[in-house]
C-alpha cells in the first residue's frame, strides 16, 4: 500500500476533476442555450427594426442608395483582411482619419427584404437567398416552390437551414402592412465560436488554480498526518528494551485509540516480560537448593562404600527428586494463575462431585500416613457452580495435600461442604499444630514457609490465587479438631442461582406431593 498523502491526494484531485468536468458540461449546455436564445432575440429585433426603417412605399433613389452602402460594405469585408491595428492606421489620401472597411464576421450575418411575388426589395452583402427557396421547398413538401404570398404566416418564425457555406439560424418576419418579407440570418458557426470562449474563459481559472489547489492539499494533508509522523518518530527512536508508555503531547482525538491501544500492548508486553522474569527468579530460588542436594546425593552414591549407603543415597536422591518435581509443578501452576495469563472457560460443575473425585486420588496419601480423611456434606444439596475445574482441582489437592504434610500419624483430616443460594462454603479441618495467628496472613505469600517444613511455600499462595480469580474469599482459623481450618468461600453466578432456587423449588413440591 502507498503513501497515505499521496493517495489522499490522488483522490482529491481525481474528485476535484470531475466536478469540474459536470460543472464545465452543465456550464457550456446553459451557455449554448442563453446564447442561442439571446441571438434568436436579436434576429427577432433586427427584423422588426429593418420594417419599421425600410417601409414598402420607399422611393427607388433611397433604396439604390442603400443598396449601394450595402453593396460597398460587402466589397470592403471581401477585400480588406487586415487586423484592426493595420485598419485603425489607414488614412485616405485628405489626411482624414480612414473609416474601417467592415469586419470579417459581416459575411457570418445578413438579411434580405423581398415582397410577396419574391422579388428582392433590398439585401445586405452576405444575405442568404437561397434559404427562402429551400424554405418554401420544405413548405410544399417537395413540390414546385410556392409564393411567399401562398405560404401564409405559417412560414414566418425561427428556422435553421444548411446551405453551401454552412448553416444558418433565420428569422423569417411578415410585413403585413407593407406587404413585404423580411429575412435576418447569422451563421452557427459564430455561436459555436461564441460559445467555445465563454466555456474556455469560465474553466481557465479553474486550471490554472488546479496546480495550487494539489499544492495546497499536499500540504494540509502533511499537516493533519504530522501526529501520525511524530507517532512513528517516538516508535523509531525507542530502543528494543523500551517498553514505557507513549509520551505523546496534543494528540489529535483520532488517534488517540491509536495511541491507547500501542500503550496497552507496550504493557501488556512488559507483563508478560515480567511475568517470564518473575517466573525465572521462582524456578531458579525454588530449584537451586533440590539440584544441589540431588547433586549431593549423587556423589555420595557413586562414593558409598557398600550397597547399603548407596541404597540410601539413591533413596534419599529419589526423594529429592519428588520435591523438585512438586515444586516445577507449583511454580507452572503459579504461572498459569497469574493475572495476565489466559483465562481458562469457565463451566457449570458439580463441587461435590469434583471433591469426590480429588479425595479418591489423596486417600492414599492420608492411608500411608494413617491418617483418617472424611467428606461430610449434604447430599441434597444443590453444589453447582459455575468454575474451571482444573483450578478448583488444585486448590483441593493443595489444601488436603497441606493437611496431611502438616498433621502427624493417627490424626485425622475433615472436608465439609455447604450449600446456601448465593455461595458454597469449603471447610477443610485437620488435627495438627495448626499456625500461630500473628502468621495466618503471611502463610499466603510466596515462598514463605511456617514452621520450615518441607514444602517450596507456594501451595497456600495457588490457593488464594484460584480464590481470587472466583471471586471467593479465603481465611484461616482454629478448628475443633485442634489443628487448622481453611475455610473458602466461592460465590454463584446468577444463573447459577437462578437454576439452583428452580431445581429447589421443584424438589420442594415433589416432596410435599
């Protein structure tokens, strides 16, 4: 695609060019049409005038003597040619200024005076006598040509005929009191060349002005596209580790969707960098110590001295194994969680069902530790709510997974489950030490781990992170178990409500039925 400016360009004057093409049809159609009405109106007068100077009853030396300037008039036209400079300077041979010779557009006008027999009464230099002729052709049909007296009045008026020097606009005026004709004609070329310089001295600005308008367009649109320029310019100039905003002054209110959208993708670059910089600082902090133990472990069983250390060594190696293990899992869990990470689709689903599910595969956990793990919940109860059940998975393998770390053999773990209409309740209960409550806040922080235990201290983090992105709350508090209770609270949607309070109600009649 081409410059902005040049197309915009491009356009204006391909726009500009054809107005002025319709403006110049429409203004040479209008001015043909006055032109020729205005010329019919002077042949009209013309032949009035000629009537009313030339009467039927006009003595015979007049009329000679007319004839004759008439006649010198034409001899003039015919033999002088000269510009009007060369006829201005002629003088006569008395020193008298000389009076022009005529003019050349004498022979593109005439007229002829004729009496009802057809008998020419008086005629300019350039009349068109054949015209009368070829009118009352037409009159007849083809026919022998009448008399002026037989055609009538219908033959008088405006008539356009071709004769050998070109075609003629006639007015044809009957003297009834004088009983005589009177033909006025011009030539239609004199029109057309009329015509052609009006139209060409109408358009001549417009073309000289063509020029000055595509500089002047060049120009406002150079300006109106500067911010777009200067937007480009600050983009160019930043460096490829810049990610700040755009500090862009008096922006014009088109781009400043522009303006606002490269921001947001300059931030959202950022955190995302961020996030893969904050990601990098966890699995370094979190993996530095297991590798180095593995490492450890390793040396010590290529060193054991019997079969038993090396045993233990390996053992040893295979638990370090597992930690690093969880730890990878918890940081990729982390990362998904983070705020600007995709949102996974949220569905309706069953809690209880998925906390069946989760305690299926955790049971073990508790069995090898003998501990005893319970679910105690309503099984009436309507527990859908709309989640991804990926996260919520997570949160109760982190929570239970937490429980049994932190409650000794022989104790015992409680999942208790509430349903009301606008949230489902999460209770999970265990019998260890539980934790002090000047830590209960702290426990939610990354990396930080109470009573030093084993763990990378991110799980109770996930957790309040899955919490928030349902739109839930988290606490801690003590529990009748003696240990710890995490209590979550997950809100429904409407719709899940609405659905809910439905499907109670109908249980409710089925009942009472």
């Amino acid at each position: 695609m081409g410059s902005i400016r040049r197309r915009t360009l491009l356009l204006v004057l391909g726009l500009l060019g054809i107005a002025l093409g319709g403006i110049s049809f429409l203004g040479y159609r209008d001015a043909r049409h006055e032109i020729q009405e205005l010329f019919d109106a002077r042949l009209a007068q013309q032949a009035r005038l000629l009537a009313g100077m030339i009467p039927g009853g006009m003595a015979l030396d007049a009329r000679n003597a007319l004839q004759e300037a008439l006649d010198a008039g034409g001899l003039g036209v015919a033999a002088g040619k000269e510009t009007g400079a060369e006829r201005e300077g002629a003088e006569r041979e008395d020193g008298d200024e000389a009076l022009a010779l005529g003019h050349e557009y004498e022979g593109k006008l005439g007229f002829v005076v004729v009496d009802e027999q057809g008998r020419v009464l008086l005629q300019s230099a350039a009349a068109p006598l054949g015209a009368l002729d070829m009118l009352l052709a037409v009159r007849s049909g083809g026919a022998a040509p009448r008399r002026l007296a037989e055609a009538g009045e219908a033959l008088a008026g405006y008539h356009t005929v071709s004769l050998h020097d070109g075609a003629w606009r006639l007015f044809l005026l009957r003297d009834a009191r004088d009983r005589q004709w009177i033909l006025v004609g011009e030539r239609e070329d004199v029109r057309g060349e009329l015509v052609g310089k009006v139209t060409l001295r109408s358009l001549l600005p417009d073309l000289v002005g063509l020029p000055l308008v595509a500089l002047l367009v060049w120009l406002a649109i150079g300006w109106g596209l500067r911010p777009l320029a200067r937007i480009a310019e600050s983009l160019q100039a930043r460096g490829p580790d810049d990610l700040s905003a755009l500090a862009l002054q008096d922006v014009p209110q088109e781009f400043d969707p522009v303006v606002a959208s490269l921001d947001r993708l300059l931030q959202q670059v950022n955190a995302l960098l961020e996030r893969e910089r904050r990601f990098l600082a966890y699995a370094a902090h979190e993996l530095r110590t297991p590798l180095a133990v593995l490492r450890i472990h390793a040396q010590n069983a290529l060193q054991a001295p019997d079969a038993a250390d090396r045993d233990e060594a390996l053992r040893l190696m295979g638990t370090g194994i597992e930690r690093a293990t969880r730890v990878v899992a918890q940081l990729l869990t982390l990362a998904r969680l983070e705020p600007d990470a995709s949102r996974p689709k949220r569905l309706v689903i069953d809690l209880l069902a998925l906390v069946r599910e989760q305690l299926a595969e955790l049971t073990p956990l508790a069995d090898e530790h003998g501990q005893d793990l319970a679910l105690e919940a309503d099984e009436g109860a309507d527990f859908h709510l709309e989640g991804d059940a990926g996260s919520l998975g997570i949160l109760m393998q982190n929570l239970v997974g937490n429980a049994v770390q932190h409650t000794p053999p022989d104790g015992c773990i409680r999942v208790l489950l509430e349903a009301s209409p606008a949230a489902i309740v999460l209770r999970v209960q265990d019998s260890g030490h539980g934790v002090p409550p000047a830590l209960r806040e702290k426990v939610f922080e990354r990396f930080f781990r109470a009573g030093g235990g084993e763990g990378a201290g991110l799980g109770l983090a996930i957790v309040a992170r899955i919490v928030e992105l349902h739109g839930g709350t988290i606490a801690l508090d003590d529990c009748p178990l003696g240990g710890l209770e995490v209590r979550v609270v997950l809100p429904r949607s409407p719709a899940v409500r609405a659905a809910a309070g439905l499907h109670a109600d109908t249980e409710n009649r089925a009942v009472a039925g």
